[in-house]
C-alpha cells in the first residue's frame, strides 16, 4: 500500500514534468483552426502559442486579454486587414498589463474610433493603457476617432503608462483630437523606423503628441501631419524630454504654433542627427516655451516657413546645426541661429532632391473635400550630394552606439565623423589635402569659424 501511494507520487511527479518541459508551441491558425482572431487568442496559451491568420478581411476588434502570445499575419499587411468599421472602439485594445512578448505582425489596422472610457475616445487604431506591446509591420491608416466625444487622443496608436515596442510601421492618414498618429502619455516607448505620414490632429501633435513623457523617437520619417487648430505639425510635446535622433520631419504643418516641433511646459528634449525641412506654421516652426528647453546636435533645419513673427520663446541650444533658407524674420531659428559659433553653419546642405508640396499645401486640407492635397506631395531625397557642407560636419565627439544606423540603415559614422541630418553619406575617405598638415587644434578652431 505504501509502495503503491509512492509509485503514484511519483508517477504523478513525473506526468506533470513532461507536461512542463515537453509542452509543444502551437500554431493556431485563423479562419482554419479559430473563425476569428478574437475565438484564436481566447484559445491561445499565454507564452506559448501563437495566431497566424490567413489573408482576407476581418471585422472585429481584438483585446489580447493579458496573453503573451504572437499575432501575426501569415502573408503581410497589405493582404490581411483589420476592419472594425461599425464596431466603434479601438481595433486592437491592450489593457491587462502585457509586455513585449505580446506581439502584433503584420496587419492592416483600420476602421477604428476607440474606445473605453464613457465619453472620451481614445486609440482608434491601437489602445494601449498600463501595457507594453510590441507593434511591428503592421500599416495603422484611417482610424478616425468619435467627433461627438469629449476628449479623444491616438488616432493610429494610444499610449498611456506604457514602454511599448512601436517598429516598422506605416501610420497614415488618422485623425484624432491630440496625436493624430501617435498619443503618448506617462509613457517612455521606443519609437524606431516607421513612416508617421499625413496624420491630422485637430488641436496638437500632428504626428506625435507627447504628454508627461520620455522615450526614445528614431529614425522615423514624420512628414505631411497636420495639427489643424493649434500647434505641433509633426510633434507636439508639453512636459515631456523624449530623445529624436536620426528622424526626417517634413512638411508638417500647423495652424498656430510649431508647424515642425511644439516644445512646450517645462519640456527639455533633445534633438539630434535630424533633419527638419518644409515644415510651416502661422508663428515659428520649432516653438519653444513655458520654461522648456531643448538641444539641437548634428541637425539640419532648413527651408521651413512661418507666416507671422515671433511670440515670446525660450532659446533652443544649436551646435553643429545648419540653418538655412528658413523664412527670415518669421521664426526664432532663421532670426538667432548662432551660424559661425558652435560648429553652426548656414549654408544649402545640398539635398539629392529637395521635397516639395505640389503647389497646393503638405496633407490634405479638411477644408477641400473634393480633393486630396497631399497626393503630389514630394517629401524628396534628403541624402547628402558630395561635396555638401553637412558631410563631416558633425560633432567630432559624437559616439554612436553599437550598431546604430542612420534613417537609410547604414552605419551612423562614416569617415570617422558624423555628418549632419539624418542621412550619413558614404563615400571614399580621403584626407583632405588642406587639412594634412595642421594640427587637431587649429582644424577646430577652423571649424568654429565656418
Ligand atoms: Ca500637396
Ligand atoms: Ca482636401
Ligand atoms: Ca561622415
């Protein structure tokens, strides 16, 4: 008997071992194995399983329900779409504390006005609150949050409290009240290689809105956003220090302030290895104010436009900048960019082609709905030609990190210095024969008089 009960113990014991180390990760497959994606996560095992769902439409929304589970597509976004067109909430809802090893892959993500709080709508594309997901290749478009809400933020993507993984992504063509692509708040994400383009936010953060946050925002291309009413064309920022590094902003506009940059309530960003062209706004383009601050490294800011003069501002920080063309007396930038000090120069950095707005505007004008103005628009090459000023005229300090690229994949350094923008030029690294015989001091003291 007593052998008996051991012999069982142990058979037990060993039973739920091999249930343990020898459970096999499913592949649930959508509509073969699960009619919906929602039926294929309710079924999924949390850290084991994953939903591979087939091309083809599906109407409904997804809550992943705290699972740390894959959902991805098994052919691409462009062939497996999301639609929650008539369902009036976010598309995909992440509320129960996942982490990044809840993964959404390859999906277009549309049709959403969010959802989850009684008279304010946010997230029309992704909801996320107290989670931190990962969202990759997916393209996130015309998610067009309630007008008849209180309050309404994220058009594409809602953040709060959140350290979400955001990679790969086209955001395009949503509409919100604050952060027509993205809304951040309380947050600290990391924000890496999407297209945030034609977004509109009808008060502020066209792109990107920023509240009581941090985080890092890199090598995206921001271009064609809108914030309608007020201020932020690409990002609007208050009480926030995110880091931008390596992006293209372009062509974003404004009503009010800040057609590229709102820096606003204690903010104190850094700006660096970015390039920021063609942006406009009523008052100046990069607005900074309310006892904020901010640091522009290895940037270009050039051809961008305000349409009426200065308001009161704080002072930006420029060292190896190039500010040029911007539309002069209009903005703090083209008035006092400390051009000839700090490595700062003005000079045309010499775009492989400059972008343009077609003649009628960046982004569609809500106004006009007829006609789509940022169809022709043309956010250009903005990689360097050789023999541009920018080439090597970085920080000759700056170090990237291990692996780190520039917005078109390639090595941050080349040449042993680091150019200025988002594009680094690769080419032949020859000495330059003016420079063979002078010492590091005296090229840095010609380099401080450019
Ligand atoms: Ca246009
Ligand atoms: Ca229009
Ligand atoms: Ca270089």
């Amino acid at each position: 008997m007593r052998h008996d009960t051991l012999f069982m113990r142990t058979a037990t014991l060993v039973a739920t071992l091999t249930a343990v180390d020898f459970a096999i990760a499913e592949t649930l497959h959508v509509p073969a194995d699960h009619t919906t994606i929602q039926s294929c996560i309710d079924a999924a095992v949390s850290g084991q399983d994953e939903c591979v769902v087939a091309p083809g439409t599906y109407n409904e929304t997804i809550d992943f329900l705290g699972k740390a589970i894959t959902l991805r597509s098994s052919d691409g976004p462009e062939a497996t779409i999301i639609d929650a067109t008539g369902l009036n909430d976010s598309v995909i809802t992440f509320k129960s504390g996942e982490g990044l090893d809840s993964v959404v892959e390859g999906f277009t993500i549309t049709g959403g006005t969010g959802g989850h709080h009684p008279n304010t709508h946010h997230g029309g594309g992704i909801y996320i609150s107290h989670a931190s997901p990962t969202i990759i290749d997916n393209i996130i478009t015309k998610n067009h949050l309630g007008e008849d809400t209180e309050g309404y933020n994220g058009g594409g993507i809602y953040l709060n409290h959140s350290n979400a993984l955001i990679t790969n992504n086209t955001i395009e063509k949503n509409v919100a009240l604050g952060g027509g692509g993205i809304w951040m708040s309380f947050s600290a994400p990391t924000i890496e290689d999407n297209l945030i383009l034609h977004n509109i936010a009808d008060d502020s953060g066209g792109g990107i809105g920023i509240s009581y946050s941090t985080g890092l925002i890199s090598r995206n291309l921001i271009a064609g956003n809108r914030a309608g009413m007020l201020d932020g064309g690409a990002i609007g920022m208050g009480v926030s220090s995110p880091r931008l590094i390596s992006n293209a902003i372009i062509g974003n506009t404004s009503g009010i302030f800040g057609g590229a940059l709102l820096i606003a309530a204690a903010s104190a960003p850094t700006i660096e290895g970015c390039t920021i062209v063609g942006n406009m706004s009523d008052y100046n383009f990069i607005s900074i104010f309310q006892d904020s601050s901010a640091n522009f490294a290895n940037s270009i800011i050039v051809f961008n436009s305000s349409r009426k003069e200065i308001v009161s501002i704080d002072r930006p920080e420029f060292a190896h900048c190039d500010g040029h063309g911007n539309n002069v007396g209009q903005c703090f930038v083209c008035s006092a960019f400390p051009a000839g000090s700090g490595g700062n120069i003005s000079n045309d950095p010499l775009f492989v082609r400059n972008p343009s707005d077609g003649g009628d505007g960046w982004g569609d004008d809500p106004a006009t709905t007829d006609v789509d103005e940022g169809a022709n628009d043309d956010f250009g090459d903005l990689r360097l030609q050789l023999g541009s000023p920018c080439i090597d005229a970085g920080d000759p300090d700056f170090e990237p990190l291990p692996g780190e690229t520039d917005l078109g994949g390639r090595a941050r350094v080349s040449c042993g210095r680091v150019d200025m923008g988002a594009y680094e030029r690769v080419q032949n690294c020859r000495p330059r024969t003016d420079a063979v015989n002078r010492t590091p001091q005296s090229r840095h003291l010609e380099s401080t008089s450019d």
